[in-house]
C-alpha cells in the first residue's frame, strides 16, 4: 500500500464515519503533508478529530517536496489537492504568483487570533521546530557552548563541527555569532554572514543535507557540535546518545498550512483550516512528535503539561530566546540572491 492510499483510505474511513447522514459527500478535502512518522503523528493528534467534529472526509496524500507539485496542478487549471502543510516560503511565493489562495481571515477566527507573525495573507503556521546549538555531552560535560559565538570560538571550544549545508538558519547563527541579536537580524546582512562564515568554514568537519545524517553525525561522535534539528537532537538523546542542545539563539522555523490558487473544495478547505489551529487539536500534536504547535494558544490549555511545555520550540519561554525567521525576506529578490550565493560559497 503506498504512502497516499494508506493515508487516503485511513482517514476517508473515519471521515466518512464523521459525517454519515449529516453531511453531501461534497464536504471534503484533500490533504498534503510530508508522510513518515509526522504525518501519523497529525492524523492521530489533528487530522481524525477534525474530520469528526467538521463531518467530514479527509483524504490524505504526501510528499516530501510539494512546491512542484502545487505549480503543476494550479498550472492546468485543475488541481487536485485541497489544503498543503508545506514550508512557510512555499506558501508566500505561491501566493505572490498566484498559486495560493488568499485568505479570508473572516472565516478562520482561530488563525486570525493568533500573532501577526505567525500569519500572513496566504498561510497560518501549522507547527514549528528549531534549528539549535547541540553538542556531545562526553565531550562538554559541563561548561557546554551556548551560543554561536561560542561554535565559532575554536580556541574556547575546540572539536569537530557540522553546520547544514544550507543558507536557511545558517546565515542567521553565522550574524548572530557576529554579535546581531535574533529580534534584529532582518533584513539580513547578507555580506556580513558569509564574511563570518568564512571564519568558521575550516573548522566545519561536515556540511550536511539531511536531518538524519545531522543525527547520525552525534549518535556516531563523528562530531561534537553542530546545527541540527531539535526533534532530531532529542530522538537521539532518547535513544541514549549522550548528546544536548540549547534553545538560546536557535532560529525558529515552521511549517504552514496553505490553500491551492482553485482549490475544488475551498469553503470546506476554510473550515478544516480553522479546525487544524484550534488550539485543542493543536496542544494534542507534541504528544505525538517532538514539534511545537503553531498556535501559542495551545500552551495555556491543560492538555500539553509543564514539563513536556518546557522541552518544545514554540513554547513561549523558549520562542524567546530565539530568532523568528522570516520567510518573507527569503521568498523576496534578496533572499532568493542569498540562496544562489549559497552555492558560490561552497564551490570555493
């Protein structure tokens, strides 16, 4: 059974479960994320509760990149898919060419409620994740690095280093490690970070390209310290790799839900987007999965307890000591130029 018919059929079933007798066959959406353990965690914590408390079916389809995808089928006119969990970027450059929908904030008081940053036009934040300092706890048993000033001091912290071989996160840690504070780093300097990158890049042992090599990067000790993913630092410490990582200066990330530009179900699609951040639905998701809600809301509800609160991106406490991408700078020209220099600054 592949990715799109177990979710599909999983989530239709109870859908229709949801709304037999009550509801035309009509009410329903398609609804893309990025399959694995992440989309099981939302069917389970978001996706079924809503199709039983809207009536209605949830198809569910995955895939890892859906940007091609969405310009395809809202390019011939007929596109397929309802509702996209998919990088927040996506969902604004989408918008800017015509793919997404604008919204009608109207019809969504749960999005609407929540912090202008974590909105705009065309998408709401769906969920979060940080992009940290994490380091092997064997070899800093105490006095750990805690910021990137400290990844990039050699001398004070010495040892193999891995940053992403990407500029999302990493021009940011590399301003920050020049001094910029993380609620004044947009517009980014983009001269100034990859000035201090070049400091840093004789010391980086591994630039990698995926969130499981990062983790096998200190599950190994091939490195003890790296930009990595929180999730993915935390499966690995609960594996028992002696591995940490801080909140303090992480840049924090999400992904947003989106509608296609003639989406075939759009009043629907509206509905499920107001369910999706309710902030109920939204607390039961980091019971699931190591990922923050996208809804603030859902901390000053009962279901997410202080001490799972505290381990959590987008909790407040922690939200503070980090940075707040910006998609908006990277989907604009000069973000879009900072990406393209990206690859010059590697080939060297």
């Amino acid at each position: 059974m592949t990715m799109k018919q177990k979710f599909g059929l999983g989530c239709a079933l109870l859908g229709a479960i949801g709304f037999a007798g009550a509801a035309d066959a009509a009410d329903q959406i398609t609804f893309v994320s990025q399959g694995g353990a992440y989309q099981q965690a939302q069917t389970v914590a978001i996706l079924d509760p809503t199709a039983k408390k809207l009536g209605i079916t949830i198809n569910q389809d995955s895939i890892p990149d859906a940007w091609p995808a969405i310009k395809t089928q809202v390019g011939s006119g007929r596109p397929i898919w309802d509702v996209v969990d998919t990088p927040t970027g996506n969902c604004l450059r989408g918008g800017e060419q015509g793919l997404i929908e604008k919204l009608d904030f109207s019809k969504i008081p749960n999005g609407a409620a929540m912090p202008e940053a974590y909105r705009s036009p065309y998408s709401i934040s769906y969920e979060f994740y940080s992009s940290v300092l994490s380091y092997s706890q064997k070899t800093f048993p105490k006095d750990a690095p805690n910021s990137w000033a400290d990844f990039w001091d050699v001398k004070k912290f010495p040892g193999r280093r891995a940053l992403r071989n990407h500029p999302f996160a990493t021009l940011e840690a590399a301003l920050m490690a020049d001094g910029v504070a993380p609620d004044k780093l947009y517009p980014l300097d983009v001269d100034r970070a990859f000035k201090k990158l070049e400091e840093i890049k004789p010391h980086i042992t591994v630039w990698w390209t995926s969130g499981a090599q990062s983790a096998q990067l200190l599950n190994d000790g091939e490195v003890d310290m790296e930009m990595a993913w929180n999730g993915r630092v935390s499966a690995v410490a609960k594996e028992g790799a002696k591995v940490a990582f801080t909140y303090n200066q992480g840049v924090l990330q999400s992904t947003s839900l989106c509608i296609l530009k003639g989406a075939p179900n759009l009043d629907t699609a509206l509905k499920f987007l107001n369910e999706a951040v309710d902030p109920v639905h939204q607390a039961n998701l980091p019971l699931h999965i190591d990922y923050g809600p996208g809804n603030p809301k859902a901390f000053e509800t009962n279901v997410i307890k202080s001490e799972r609160a505290a381990q959590l991106p987008s909790e407040p406490a922690n939200a503070a000591k980090q940075a707040l991408m910006s998609y908006a700078w990277w989907s604009s020209p000069a973000g879009e130029a900072a990406e393209k220099r990206w690859a010059s600054f590697m080939q060297k």
